[in-house]
C-alpha cells in the first residue's frame, strides 16, 4: 500500500486543457512529475516547503533591471550553466566550432551605451588595476569572412568585486560598453585585467552557498555579447588562464575554449597587457 495517493501527480498533470501546447505540455509534465517525486522522497514537510518559497520571493524582491537574483540562485546550483551546455553541445563539438557560449549572469544591463572603438570603458579607474586594451575580430563561423557592423558588448566588474549598479562609488555603465566592428570585422577597447570576486551573499544565492558549505568565488571574466543580423546572438565569458578559481567556479560556467592568456603590451601608455579575441558566428536557420 503507497504510503501517499499514487494518483495524485497524474491528476495535477492531466488537469491540463487541449490548448495546452505540446511543447508547454510536455515541459510541464517533467516538471510536475520531478517536483512531485523530489517531496516525496525526501518526505519534505510543510515548514520545508515554505522556506523554499520564502527563498523564491526573497529572489523576486532583490530583483530589478540591474540585477537578476533568481537567475544568480539559478547559477549556484549549476542549472544555467547546465542548459548553456545542452543548448550549444551540437555547435561545440564541431571540429572548428564557433565561439563557445557561457551564462548571461545576473548583472547584465540592457541599456548600455555604445562607444567608440579604442574607447576606455575604465570611467572610475581603480588604485590596483591593471589596463589592458582588448581587441578582435568578429567572423563568420564557416567562411571566417569578417562581419561589417556587429555589435560587441562587454562588461566586467571592479577590482573591488562589484559592478557598477552596486557599487555608488563607480561612475554609472563603468566597465560597460557596446562597439561596432569596422570595415575589417574588428573591434577594440581599454579595459581592466578582471580579478575575481564572491558572489554577493546578501541574498538568496549567497545563503544557498552558505548553507551548502561552498566558496562564493567566480574566476576573474569579461562577459561578451556578440549580435549581427541573420547570425545567432551569442552570450559568453572569456577567464584568466592565471585564475586559480577556474577549477572550482561556484558558478560552474568555465570552458577550456573561454580561457585567454593576457599578453605583456608594447609602446602603448595607457595599457600594460593586451588581449586579442576574436569571435565566430552562426548563421542562423532561415526561418520558414
């Protein structure tokens, strides 16, 4: 004899209407069925079940149009990392595969201004930083012809951990910028060598990596977003390979194909290091 309604998830499942969509329906099935298998195996009580809901909410309070907590909750436990990789296994496993995709992070900014090639995204410079002009070239992925006019985004936080939106003491889109590649597919800025930094444990996704006894640190990253019409837009990270949390990130989003070497830079006053990076994109499928 079950010791709870064997019938019961059926039901919850079969609840659904004829509208439903197939693919909604079937995402919503797993969904249900793993959700209900999970309490019930783990006999999870109601005070449990409340304190997971208290840590939802508290994810949709903290959040804004600066700052995605529940997507950060979602990154401590590996689940964006974990459909970045399903999303982009295919594509990755070619034997000359475009750029390699990482998670979009919770400090995003969608209202980042563009600038100038060769233009200091450094507006708040810190005491310890050290300048690095970053540069590449954007191409198609197959025919490597240089792509005229895509949009480069970046992003990257202070030597001080923080980005700008949680750091009043930064001038605002500090180490944000959007570039337009030239006549030769290329793009260029100055910017900081990153340095790593904990995830921000005044919130859920901090409590969470309290309570399962694990390091906060993320390995020092640029984040990139790369956009060109007709071509797949492309969200990624690129690491230091001198980091020593690129093992162990607590967000689980390290490639081997992300990890850049900075290079010593010549003749240049404003920077010491160099950092080339090209990107290559897909086209995307012709829509039907």
């Amino acid at each position: 004899m079950p010791r709870f309604d064997p019938n019961f998830t059926d039901n919850v499942i079969n609840s659904m209407g004829p509208k439903t969509t197939p693919r909604f329906r079937q995402l919503m099935t797993g969904l249900i069925r793993h959700v209900h298998d999970y309490a019930r195996e783990n006999e999870l009580t109601v005070d449990e079940w409340m304190a997971g809901v208290k840590l939802l909410n508290w994810a949709g309070q903290m959040s804004d149009d600066k700052r995605n907590e529940g997507q950060l909750v979602c990154d401590v436990i590996g689940l964006e990392s974990l459909v970045d990789e399903i999303t982009y296994t295919l594509a990755n496993e070619a034997p000359d595969a475009p750029t390699a995709t990482a998670i979009l992070g919770p400090f995003f900014r969608a209202d980042t201004p563009y600038r100038d090639n060769g233009a200091n995204i450094v507006l708040t410079p810190p005491p310890d930083g050290e300048m690095t002009f970053m540069h590449g070239q954007v191409v198609d992925y197959e025919t490597k012809k240089p792509l005229v006019g895509a949009t480069v985004e970046v992003w990257q936080a202070s030597t001080n951990g923080l980005y700008e939106q949680q750091d009043p003491k930064q001038e605002e889109f500090n180490l944000r910028g959007k570039f337009r590649t030239d006549e030769q597919g290329r793009y260029s800025f100055y910017c900081l060598r990153p340095t790593p930094y904990p995830v921000p444990d005044d919130g859920p996704a901090g409590k969470l990596l309290e309570l399962m006894d694990r390091h906060p640190f993320r390995p020092a990253h640029i984040h990139i977003i790369a956009t060109y019409d007709g071509y797949k837009p492309l969200t990624t990270q690129i690491f230091d390979s001198k980091d020593k949390y690129l093992t162990n990130d607590s967000v689980f989003a390290v490639k081997d194909s992300l990890i850049v070497d900075f290079v010593p830079r010549k003749d240049d006053p404003q920077a010491g290091l160099e950092l080339e990076y090209d990107v290559k994109l897909v086209r995307a499928p012709a829509q039907k």
